[in-house]
C-alpha cells in the first residue's frame, strides 16, 4: 500500500551501496525519503517533533552505539510508534534479542537486494497498520464497555469509576463535588402500559434533555433501568440543588411523545455532597436522599443532611388500572 506523500522515511547510512539499494525501494513507497549519514543525525529526526513513518538504521551509523541509539530514541518524550529497521551485517543475538522485546521490527542484511528489501518493508507496513487497527479496537472496546447501550451515556460501573476519579482531585484540590441521582416516577406503570420499546424511547429523550442543561465537564450515567445520576464537580449543595429545581423543570414539566402518545413524566431527586469521603459513603446518600424524595411523592427533591428525615405517610402512584387520561397530566 503506498504510504501518504507527506509522510517522511528516514534512512540513516553511511554505505554507498546501501543508499543506492534501499533508497529507491523506498521512493517506491510514495513517502519522501529524508537520508542521513550520521547517529546524531538520525537521533534528531527520530526525537524531533514529526518523528518519521519508518526508519531504516544502519548499524555502522558513526558518532554512536547501535543500542545507545535506539535507547534514546526509545526514551525520547515522543516515545515510539513507528516501525524501526535495522541493517547489519550478520543478525545477532543482540539484535534477535531486541526483535523479540519488540524495540526494533525488523533485521536485514546489507548485502539483501531490492526485491527482498520490497518484500520486508511491506511485512513491516502491514504488521504496523494491523497492530495500530487492534489498539482502535481495543480502545473502542473499553469506551464501548463504559458506554449504557440504550441511551449512550455512562453506565453504572464506568460512574464509579468516575466518581473515585473526582473524589481524588476534591481530596486534592479542595474543591467541590455533588451528586444528583433521579429516577422518573411510576416507569413500571408506563412499561405496562406503553411496551418496552416505547420506554426506551423515553428515556433517551429523558438523556436528550438533560444533556442540553449540563455543563460540559459535568458526568451523566445511568445506574438502573430508570435512574440517572449527575457527577457535578465544583457544584455546591445549593447549586445542585437549584438544578435538581430546573431538571424538574425544563426536563419534566414538557409532555414527552413516545409509542404515538403524549406522556407526561416526572422524577423524584435525591442530592448529596461529597466533601472528599468515600465515594461509596456519598452515593449511600444519595441513594437515602432519593427514597424520601419517593416517600414524599412524585417531583419531591430531597438533600442528605445531618438531621432525621419524619416519617411519611404512604404515597400513590400510578397503577397498571389508571385510566388513559393520565397519558398527558
């Protein structure tokens, strides 16, 4: 595969015969071929800010060791991600050696000629453009794993994570941290009464607008089937309590339309603060916060504080037998 024009293949020197073999081979290639003669020189290209595609690096490079060369380059703050080749007269140990801890990837021989030079670099090129494919792969695959499949945002395991993250830089930086955790009112109700299908409708409309009244570095994820929750950092109690308010609000207060219905939702809400303690301890709070914002009735916002919540009286929720005209309140 032809690389990119504007990409640089580096071929470090000195023999004559080398330059004349291997320089066409990589002209070939379609990258433009930067030649130098010299270790030093080779380590500034390799350690510069546009590190090239390919080295080729002969091992009677003067000025420098083979292995000091390449451990500078392996050092350098740019670290490594280009395919490193080396020439040499005989393949030693040393050079088996560094093949198999995978600090060079390829030994060829000076005398090799240009067919065989052809048929190596292109090994080298294609085992470089698989193992840059598997790192995508691999890093799709750990955002897919954080990533709740119906609604896109976090999932339960990628928010504690996040949450241990977050207490750390509050234990730190003395900064804030609240939690919100919301789950919509009666979504039992409407799965009986609505499907599945149209229920996950409305939570991914639910996501949709809560996202719009995030800022951008605030976390949200979703727990359970129909709970949320809301990393705020640097948000106080007060301030995450007046968002709670506006959730009600801008989230809620308009009818959602799913399965050819206008449904009207609500939500109960529970707060807490962090204050830099355990992330467990907080989200217990945040989980006691929102059973007596449930045991308060539909919309009731609650914050955990020190005093003792009374007791309420039993609330009534929708039921499977309500009638369609609580379809749109």
């Amino acid at each position: 595969m032809p690389a990119n024009k504007h990409q640089v293949y580096l071929l470090a020197s000195p023999d004559p015969d080398v330059l004349r073999t291997v320089e066409p081979v990589l002209q070939a290639l379609g990258a433009t071929v930067q030649v130098v003669m010299s270790a030093n020189s080779a380590l500034e290209v390799l350690t510069g800010s546009c590190p090239p595609a390919v080295a080729v690096l002969d091992t009677t490079l003067p000025g420098m060791e083979p292995g000091q060369l390449l451990a500078a380059a392996r050092t350098s703050s740019n670290g490594r991600d280009f395919p490193i080749v080396l020439i040499s007269d005989t393949v030693t140990q040393e050079w088996a050696d560094r093949l198999i801890e995978g600090i060079i990837d390829d030994v060829i021989l000076r005398d090799a000629g240009p067919d065989y030079w052809r048929l190596r670099l292109d090994l080298v090129l294609r085992a470089q453009r698989m193992g840059n494919e598997l790192e995508s792969l691999r890093e799709a695959s750990a955002v897919h794993a954080q990533i709740d499949h119906l609604t896109g945002v976090f999932n339960r395991e990628a928010m504690l994570s996040m949450l241990f993250r977050e207490t750390d830089r509050v234990q730190r930086l003395k900064s804030s941290l609240c939690l919100i955790l919301f789950d919509v009112d009666d979504f039992g109700h409407w799965n009986e009464r609505l499907g599945v299908e149209a229920c996950d409708e409305l939570l991914c409309k639910v996501v949709e607008r809560t996202n719009r009244i995030l800022r951008s570095y605030d976390v949200l994820g979703r727990p359970g089937k129909d709970e949320f929750l809301l990393l705020l950092p640097g948000c106080t109690t007060v301030n995450a309590v007046m968002l709670a308010e506006r959730l009600r609000l801008d989230v809620f207060s308009t009818p959602f339309r799913a399965g050819g219905e206008s449904i009207r939702l609500s939500a109960c809400f529970g707060v807490a603060t962090s204050m830099g303690r355990s992330p467990v301890v907080v989200l217990r709070e945040a989980e006691q916060a929102l059973q007596w914002a449930k045991e308060s009735g539909p919309e009731s916002i609650e914050y955990f504080g020190d005093s003792e919540r009374p007791a309420h009286a039993p609330v009534t929720y929708l039921s499977p037998s309500s009638g369609d005209e609580l379809l749109a309140w």
